[in-house]
C-alpha cells in the first residue's frame, strides 16, 4: 500500500524499495503476478539499462514462476519492450543464457507446475556435453526431466530419466534423492526389480539417512512384487535391528503382519503387531491411529483369544475417538457384542467431562498490537486481513504457541470463517517438528463438554442448507457429502486442482456436464465455482457411485478417487476379502489414505449432527462385499 502510494505520487524511486521487499518474501506474497507486471511496466517509463534488466528479471519470474496463463502474455510483452531498449552487448546476454541460467529457469518452471515448459527446457541443457558426465549440471538437469515426466505420468519415460540422472549425481549430495524418486518412478512403471536395485543402493551408500529406513520398506515391497516372500520377510524382520530409530520401522513391522493376516496366518500376525505396538504405542496420524491395537485384536479374535479381542477393540473405542480404526473397532465389537461396544463408547464420553483447553489460557502474545488487530478485523468480518496479521505471529508456519492458535481457531470460527478455523485444527501427525506447534490434544478426546466446541471447529459445516437439500435429493447421507468436500477442498469453493478438478468437490468438467445434464443444470469451469451447482453435481456423482455398490455404498468413497470402477476390480480380485484387509490392500497410496480420512471425517459428521452410533461410518460392513461373501459361503460344502 506504501509503495501504490509513493507511485501514484510519481516518486518511483522511493516506491522501489517497499516494491522489492514485498516481492522479496519467501515464496510467493498475495498479488505477486499483478504488483511484478506493474513495476515492471513502472521501470520501462522511466529508462534505464538498469531498469531494464529489472523489469526483464520480474517479467520472466512471471513467465517461469506464476499460475499457468496468469499474466504471462503481458509479461513477455514487456520481456520484450525491455529487451528492445538494451544496447546488443546487454542484450545479447539476456538472449543467450548460461546453461546455468536455464537449468535455473527449469527448476522454476517445474516448481510453477509448468511441467511440460519445464521438460523443454530441459531438451537443450541434455544436449550439453556436460551434462553428460556427473556434476552439477547434468544432475540437476536429469533430476527437473526425470520430475517432469513423472507429473505428467509418463512413468517408464520418468524411470528412465532417473536413471540417467542416479548416473550424473554421482559424487553429489543429490544421488540419495535421484535413488529415492528412481526407486519410486521405477516401481509406479511396474519395474520392481530395477526399484529394489535403486533402493538397494540407497541404503548400502547412505545408511546413516534419514531415507535409509524408508528405502528398506519399498525394497521390501518391491521384493513382494516381485513374489520373493523369503527377501520380504527378511528385510522387514531385521529392520528393527538394522533402524532402531527409523520413522519408518514400525510401518515395516505392520506390513510383514498385513502379509500374513491376508493369508489368513493370524498367529504368525502376533508378534509383529506386539512388537510394532511397543515401538509406538500411540500412533496419531490418520492412516494410522489405532490400527496397531485393532489388528492385534483381530488376531486375537481369530486366534479363539475372545476375551483378549473384546478388551483390545473397547481400547481403540476408547482411545482413538471417531478414527478409522474406532469405526472398525465398533463395528466388530458390536458384532461380537453390542452391549459391551456401547458401553466402551459410552465411558469414553462419559469421562471427557467438562475439562478442555477453550476458551485458551492466557498469552502474553493477546497483547502484542498484531493480535488486537487480527481481532479487530476478524469482527469486522475482514477474515483474510486478519489472518495475516496472525500470520505474523506464526499462525501459519504453525510456530506460535498453542494458546496462540487455539484463539485464533476460535476467532475465525466464531467471525463466521470456517474454513480458516478448521485448517488450525486439521493437522495431526506422529512426529511434530521441531519448532512447530501442532493442536493434536483435542484428537485424543471424544466431542463432549466443551471438547465439543474444538471438534466442531475442525468439523464445520459451512454450506449446510445446500448440503442438507441436495443431499436429499440424491439420496445420499449428509455427513457424506461434508465428510468428501472437507477432504477434497478444505472447503474452498473456487479451488482448482492440477488435474483441472474445480471447487468444493472437485469435480473433472467431463464428469460434471454428466451428472448436469439430468438436473438441467450448467456445468463450465466457472459455474464449478458456484457451491449451489457443484454441492448438486458432487452429491449426484456419489448417489451413481452408491448405487454401484448397494451392499457396501462404502465402497463409493474410494471409487470418488480412484474412478467408479476401480473398487469393483479390487473386489472382484478380493471377492471373500474382509473390509478392513480390502481396504489396506487398495493399490493406490493416496486412495487407500483417503478412505480411511473419508471415513473419519464421515464418523465425526455423524457423531455430531447426524445418527451417531447408526451412522454409515460406525456401522462398517465385516466384508467388503457382503453379497459376494454371502454367495462364495452358500456354495460351501
């Protein structure tokens, strides 16, 4: 605002300095493209070679660095002007750039998700003889192409190009990066003998890495892929041996007992579930929370231990409140016993009280001037204003103290900000960083008393009355509908995805003109935008894909992410599978994953606007298809 100002006097000079600090940021400040373009065109009115050179440096940052299209055609008009009024040497400089010069270019390109300029720019920095030996060049050159394709999921491509760059990072710190994402690259292309061998490598020449341990579980799966069970089973047996401190171990531990529970081998199951749940007795991260103590009781069960089990599933009822693995855990107990499911639910929110953390204790910060003017905007209703000023307070690095972002959850929520309020609360993982702050107390505590108030911050319901009456209208549960947009878009509605997915529930334009055409609606990218019209496209999309699925509508969540026919492949290669198993054995991460966030956020919906215990969530199918199952058992001898 200072510099505007000092420019609307005409002083450019005096406005430069403010100009520069601001683009100066780390990252990219709010109006970036629009403030570079304009003090860019500010030094070409006032010429120089100097000034040249500037609005030549902020035109290409434009070109190379903002949203795809954002600005870009004026930018290299100016790019252009600029170029034009510098003397040939100078010019000739900007013209030809180093190879240096390019490979940075590359490497922002690439980070602007500018994939495919990216890779051309690459075309021209392989050709180098230097980049064909190791070194700086050639590693980092191979390392932007070998990304490039793998975005833009050209896979065996990608796995070649790591495999050149793995060549030219020799003898630099990047080799250990160029084995990690080759090993990846090389398995998403089906190679998992060439993925062993770059995992392989990793370890034996960086064992003491902090991806050494990662490396160890994906050469282990990949040996599994590749149907050598014996290298599998030795490589996660040993691996508490070989890592004790590895982040990665205890998932180690947990996929050599999934390999055997999906062979129905419960015993050999036991120990390590209790090795791994010694290790980490209290897992917080989504995907994760809870699953040692649940399959431990499940092999329990299995195992004819039934006393044991039942204890084991009341724990995680208990202990995890509204997880995966507590929705699962309800569901088996409550199978085996509902009495004794409803009463380890029942203590469990009996004992919450009263006692929580709201409103937060006092802070020293509440009264530095950033903090009473973050209020006084939030009252105003000026949301985004006051979140920057709590930014500078480290609200958004997540470095202030609890009490810091405990109020600032509570001053969104109740300035009528949602979305703002919910993101504090969203993030709980296993390990914090250090120098971070993260509020994972409230996810050990079920929403009672005023621990209430905390779970309704981290689960609103910001577009409510179109939920609730399209929801309806197709047919699907409300808590459904909330559970998917909390997930896919944190409940922005003008967000777009890289794959081109638009608004609340991110919908592909194809699959929205689809589900438009009977509603008599308009699908384009911009009406997407709208949350009246894409709440209605999203909750018809899921009532089509419930409707695939009519004894486990379940499986609707993830056919939402990996496509509607996807799960119907996996059951029909799973046919007699349990849902829990089915679902740890989906073979897409990021699907797997979220499910299991699908489910969680649908239980917490449930649990506090909906059916609670009756909900969908809770109330989880044993079998992935009940149909099936039934069908393969009546023709059983």
């Amino acid at each position: 605002m200072r510099a505007d100002a000092l420019l609307g006097k005409g002083d450019l000079d005096a406005a430069l300095p403010h100009y520069r600090a601001y683009l100066g940021k780390s990252g990219h400040p709010p109006r970036w493209v629009e403030v570079s373009l304009k003090v860019a065109r500010a030094l070409l009115q006032k010429p120089s070679e100097e000034h040249a050179e500037e609005a030549i440096g902020l035109a290409r940052r434009v070109i190379y660095e903002g949203p795809s299209g954002a600005g870009s055609g004026e930018a290299k008009a100016i790019e252009n002007d600029a170029l034009g009024s510098l003397p040939f040497p100078r010019r000739k400089a900007f013209e030809t750039p180093s190879q240096d010069d390019l490979l940075s270019q590359a490497k922002r390109q690439l980070a602007a998700s500018q994939s495919r300029a990216a890779l051309r720019t690459t075309d021209g920095l392989i050709a180098d003889p230097r980049a064909a030996t190791p070194g700086d060049l050639g590693c980092g050159a191979w390392m932007v192409r070998a990304e490039a394709l793998f975005r833009l999921r050209k896979r065996p491509e990608a796995a070649d190009a790591y495999g050149s760059a793995i060549e030219r990072c020799a003898g630099t710190p990047r080799r250990v990066e160029a084995l990690w994402h080759g090993g990846k690259a090389s398995a998403r292309a089906a190679r998992n003998a060439e993925a062993a061998q770059r995992y392989g490598l990793l370890e034996q020449e960086f064992a003491p890495h902090r991806l050494a341990d990662d490396a160890r579980l994906k050469g282990a799966l990949a040996a599994r892929e590749l149907g050598d069970e014996a290298r599998f089973t030795q490589m996660l047996t040993k691996m508490p041996d070989d890592y004790p401190e590895g982040d990665m171990t205890t998932d180690g531990l947990f996929e050599l007992a999934l390999g055997r529970m999906t062979k129905r081998d419960w015993a050999g199951a036991v120990a390590p579930l209790e090795r791994a749940l010694a290790r980490a007795p209290r897992e917080r991260v989504y995907y994760a929370a809870g699953r040692l103590p649940y399959y431990l009781a499940r092999a329990r069960l299995e195992t004819g231990a039934i006393d044991q089990a039942k204890e084991l599933f009341a724990s995680v009822i208990r202990d995890y409140p509204l997880t995966f693995y507590m929705s699962l855990a309800y569901a088996r107990l409550a199978d085996k016993d509902r009495v004794a499911a409803d009463r380890a639910l029942d203590e469990a929110l009996a004992r919450e009280g009263a006692t929580a953390p709201l409103p937060p204790p006092a802070s020293a910060a509440f009264a530095q001037p950033a903090f009473v003017r973050a209020l006084a905007l939030a009252r105003q209703g000026e949301s985004r204003l006051a979140r920057i000023e709590l930014d500078r307070l480290g609200v958004g690095a997540r470095t202030a103290p609890p009490e810091v972002l405990w109020a600032a959850a509570l001053l969104f929520s109740r300035a009528g900000s949602p979305k703002e309020a919910h993101q504090i609360l969203r993030t709980a993982t296993n390990t914090i960083p250090k120098g971070r702050a993260e509020l994972t107390d409230w996810t050990d505590h079920y929403p009672a008393g005023n621990w209430r108030s905390a779970w309704e911050i981290a689960f609103p319901r910001p577009y409510a009355s179109i939920v609730a009456a399209e929801a309806q209208r197709s047919g699907i549960p409300e808590s459904l509908a909330h559970a998917i947009m909390r997930e896919e878009s944190a409940f922005d509605p003008r967000v777009v995805s890289s794959a081109a997915a638009v608004g609340l529930m991110q919908l592909i334009l194809p699959t929205a003109q689809r589900m438009a055409k009977p509603l008599k609606l308009k699908a384009t990218a911009e009406s997407l935008k709208r949350p009246e019209i894409n709440v209605a496209l999203g909750c018809r999309y899921l009532s089509i894909l419930r409707a695939k699925f009519k004894d486990n509508p379940l499986l609707a969540i993830p056919g939402y992410n990996a496509g509607g026919g996807k799960p119907k492949d996996w059951v029909d290669e799973r046919p007699n599978e349990d849902f829990d198993l089915w679902v740890e054995q989906i073979p897409y991460e990021e699907t797997r994953n979220y499910t299991k966030r699908v489910m969680t956020s649908m239980a917490a919906y449930d649990f506090l606007y909906g059916k609670g215990k009756s909900g969908e969530a809770l109330a989880a199918p044993l079998h992935a298809s009940p149909a099936a199952r039934g069908a393969l058992a009546a023709k059983a001898p």
